[in-house]
C-alpha cells in the first residue's frame, strides 16, 4: 500500500481507468459473441444486423486505446469475412471455446438428467411390481386361514363359570 499522497492517487485513478477499460472490452467480445453466435446458427438477417453493432463496438475500443487498432482491424476483418462466406453458401462455425464449453456441460447435464430420469421410472415399475406381487400373495393368505368364532371361547368362560357355581353351591 503506498504511503505517498500522489502514489495513493495513481493507485486509485488507475483502478478507475482499468474498470472503465474492461467495461469496453467486455462489450466488445460481447457484440463479437453475439455476431459470431447467428453466424453458427447461419442466421444471415441477424448477422447483417450485428455486424455494424460489432465493428462499432471494435472501433470505439480502439478509439479508447483499450485495443490496438491493428487488433482492430483485424477483427473486423474476421466478422466481416465470416458473413460474406454465410452469405455465399459456405457453412461456418464460429464459437468461442467457452462457449463450447457451456453447450457440451449442457448436453452432458440434460443426458444425465435423463439417464437419472430413466432409473428413478425402473425403480418406480420394480417398485409397483413387488408390491402387485405381494399384494398377491396376501389376498389368497387370509382366503385360507379362517378365524375361530368367537362363541367358542364365550361358550368355554361359560362352562367354567357354571363348574364354579356348582362346587360353591353344593
């Protein structure tokens, strides 16, 4: 951390200036995301429409000195050859790696999904089939077994209570 009053106010006034030039830079490669995303897509009108937007945001870049104007123009030079090879027919590609990235962990996610989707439905039928099986086998189970009635046993407290009567009676 600096100690001097004019070093302290460099730090602080190069922090700002270093916001301010990511700031142009992220709208920049976010205009050539854009562009490049309709060009895979081989979306002709759309690309026609960003394509001013692109070189606009290109050159306010190298206007501000966050780029050189070389990288410039050379980058409107890529975006500006991209769209002329859609319009003649050729099939383009135009991706940035992390967006690849993004595109196979969202297909890699969604197979997952789906194989998660795919076990959790055979354990739900495994599930319904055991439980039809023992279902099965209950119904038959108390078919068979039949309870004793009831006046069985009333009628056995009966008789022991009448032999109780009769030995306190005589």
């Amino acid at each position: 951390m600096p100690n001097i009053k004019s070093a302290k106010k460099r730090v602080l006034v190069t922090d700002k200036k270093r916001t301010q030039n990511r700031m142009i830079l992220s709208e920049m490669k976010t205009a050539i995301k854009k562009f490049n995303l309709a060009i895979s897509e081989n979306n002709v009108e759309e690309a026609e429409r960003l394509l001013p937007i692109a070189s606009h945001a290109i050159d306010s870049a190298a206007t501000k000195g966050v780029i050189h104007k070389n990288k410039a123009n050379h980058a409107k030079s890529q975006i500006g050859k991209a769209l002329n090879l859609l319009k003649k027919g050729v099939v383009v590609v135009k991706a940035d790696v992390k967006t690849l990235k993004q595109a196979e962990q969202k297909a890699a996610a969604a197979r997952k999904a789906q194989e998660a989707e795919a076990i959790k439905q055979a354990r739900n039928t495994a599930r319904q089939e055991k439980e039809a099986a023992k279902a099965a086998e209950k119904v038959p189970a108390k078919k068979t077994t039949a309870k004793k009635p009831a006046t069985k046993k009333t009628t056995a407290k009966k008789a022991a209570a009448e032999k109780t009567e009769e030995t306190s009676a005589e």
